[in-house]
C-alpha cells in the first residue's frame, strides 16, 4: 500500500453547509466542512487524514510563527459540464509548491500526497463547489514548519493542511492600482517568486496606504530603480499594447502565475503576438499618451482575469477604455472558461478531472 492510497475520512456529524449563502459567496467568507491533514516527522510525509475543519493544537514556540517557514498554493476546483469536477492545472501547481518549499528550505510533498491529498478533500467536500458560472472551490494547501523549539533554524516537523472555500468574483468590478514608487515587495534574488508567507505580510502596509488613498491594489516596481513593473498584489499584470500581449518577464522578484502561463499559451493559439519583456513605467505613460495601450489587465487563480479602470502613475490617474464584448481579455477568459468547463478541447491536459 502506498502513501495515499486511501486516505481516511472522519466526517463531521455537524454539516455547515446549509448556512452558506450561495448567491452571495465572495471570497474567502467560508471555509468548508473538512480538511487534509499531513505531518512530516523524522524525514517523511505521513499519516495523511480528512478530518473536520477546525483548530489545530499548536506551540507558541512553533517556528514558522518566528521565522517564517509557511507555503501555500491557490487553485480552484468546478463542475463541469458532463458532471465531472476538474481540477485545473493541478500538475503545474505542485511543481510551483515544490519550488516555493525549495527556497525556504522546507520538504518537498510528493505529486502522489498533493494529488491525492486534493482529491479525497474534494471528493469529501463535493457539495461545497459552487454551480453558478464565475464562482468554484477554492482550494488552499498550506505547508508550515510546527516544530516547537526557539531557536533560529530549519525545523524538522511540519503540517501540509487543505482548506477549501466556495468563492465567488474576486473582484467586483475593473480596479484602480497604483504604481507603488517607494516601498519594495521583492527584490532579484529574494522569495518573491516564491508563494511563501512572508511577502503578504510585508505587503499589507504599502497596500493599505494605497487603499486609503482610494486604491485596491498596487503595482509592485522592481527594487533597484523603482523603473520597471514586476506586478500586482496577487495578480501578474498584462496589457494590450499596438495589438501585442505585453507582460513583465518573469524574475526571481515575480510570481510565476498558472494563469499567467494559460494565458500566453492561450493567446498564442488564438494568433496574437507575445512579448515577455521588461516594461517601463516610461513605457506605460506613453503608450497611454499616444493610445497604443488598449487594455490592462491581472491575472491569478483568485481573480483569473481582472479588468484595470486605472493606473495611477506619480499621482495623476490614466484611465483604460471600457473592456467591449471582443477585447482580448475577455475572449480569453471566455476560452479559458470553454476548457475548464469541458465546452472546448482540453489541448494541453490541463484538466484534472475527478469522477
Ligand atoms: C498567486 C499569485 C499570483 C497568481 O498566480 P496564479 O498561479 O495565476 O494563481 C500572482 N502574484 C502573486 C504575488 C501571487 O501570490
């Protein structure tokens, strides 16, 4: 037998799916009835179990509350419309939680544990995924370090948990960022690229200043010079500019977005040309000045593709046309939405589907 084969289920005997209010989910209000549980001891992943969500008992002393060794991944889970669930992209986020763990020098989880670990979850919490079009399970594994002990080191026990949530929009409607000039999220050669903990946390502050000035979100500049757009909050930033798909190349200050890559690979088959590049500030005012920029927009699990209203560049504000029906923005989140569902070819298997 191996690891995973069958992982055991404790269901609860107090259901709270009958307090969610579907038509109204947003995200991240609720978190499902179960989740996955993982400990690594003594060189290796093991007993993993579906238990019912809700505390873990833990030290104050646990080391990745003082020093920072927490992961975590974001995916979303859908019906589709053969009555399967998919799973998107499964594959291409455990390489990523893989690289992540890597860099804070934590273990790695084996493809057989993510796989089959997500599959029990969501099999056992099948009834929590949204019908209506736009909203899904969120899926949420996190890996922290649980070792107790004060020292600063590389600890050698920790928990990989599942959550899962029915969400809905992340964003409501098109979002107005500012161009972040002082403060710094990650530099070359830091964990930027990394979904580890500790880059939200240094962000809130520069975010909140920016959500006080009537801001949702900034846009991150690279560390040096402050020149060149790396990209949003949880979004990789793209644009539309003299008819190309424009995005920042990726670096080790940038996040390697699932979405992102959808939709490069997405747009080269729909016949539009793809730059990954740097792209200046510069770069970004002028091509507003002269109109060559026709769309901008984020993309990421959570918001899969988010329509820009403005771009706050040194304070002055430029505003992006309306999105229309056959924008690129929309046409690719419509064929994105088309694979996902089963309504089109899944040409690159990105579909993960769980009978
Ligand atoms: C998760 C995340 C993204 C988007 O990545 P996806 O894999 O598309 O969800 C982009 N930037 C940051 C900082 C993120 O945390």
């Amino acid at each position: 037998m191996t690891l995973t084969s069958s992982i055991p289920v404790k269901r609860t005997t107090q259901s709270r799916l009958s307090t969610v209010d579907f038509s109204n989910l947003g995200f991240g209000n609720y978190i499902s009835d179960h989740m996955l549980v993982a400990k690594y001891d003594k060189g290796t992943w093991q007993d993993p179990q579906i238990i019912p969500y809700g505390d873990l008992m833990m030290s104050p002393a646990m080391l990745s509350l003082h020093y920072g060794q927490a992961v975590f991944e974001g995916m979303k889970a859908f019906h589709m419309k053969d009555g399967g669930i998919n799973v998107f992209r499964v594959e291409r986020h455990h390489k990523r939680l893989n690289r992540s763990l890597e860099r804070m020098c934590m273990p790695a989880i084996s493809e057989e544990l993510f796989v089959n670990g997500l599959e029990a979850i969501v099999k056992t919490d099948a009834d929590w995924i949204p019908k209506d079009n736009g909203s899904s399970l969120y899926l949420r594994p996190v890996v922290f370090a649980s070792e107790a002990k004060l020292g600063v080191k590389v600890a050698d026990q920790y928990l990989f948990v599942i959550l899962t949530s029915p969400v809905g929009p992340y964003f409501s409607k098109p979002v107005r960022l500012k161009v972040e000039l002082d403060y710094v999220r990650a530099a070359e050669g830091g964990t930027g690229f990394a979904k580890c903990a500790g880059n939200y946390g240094g962000a809130f502050y520069p975010t909140q200043q920016a959500r006080e000035q009537g801001f949702d979100q900034v846009i991150w500049t690279d560390a040096k010079e402050h020149k060149y757009i790396d990209e949003s909050g949880a979004m990789n930033i793209m644009f539309v500019l003299d008819n190309k798909l424009v995005t920042p190349a990726l670096s080790s200050s940038i996040l390697d977005g699932v979405t992102r890559n959808t939709i490069i690979t997405l747009a080269k088959d729909m016949g539009v040309t793809v730059e990954e590049r740097k792209i200046s500030i510069e770069e970004i005012e002028k091509s507003f000045k002269n109109k060559t920029l026709t769309e901008a927009f984020g993309a990421g699990t959570a918001a899969v593709v988010s329509p820009i209203a403005t771009i706050n560049i040194n304070g002055m504000d430029y505003h992006l046309p309306e999105v229309k029906a056959d924008s690129f923005q929309l046409r690719v989140k419509n064929k994105l939405g088309e694979i996902r569902s089963g309504a089109a070819p899944d040409t690159y298997n990105w579909n993960h589907v769980i009978k």
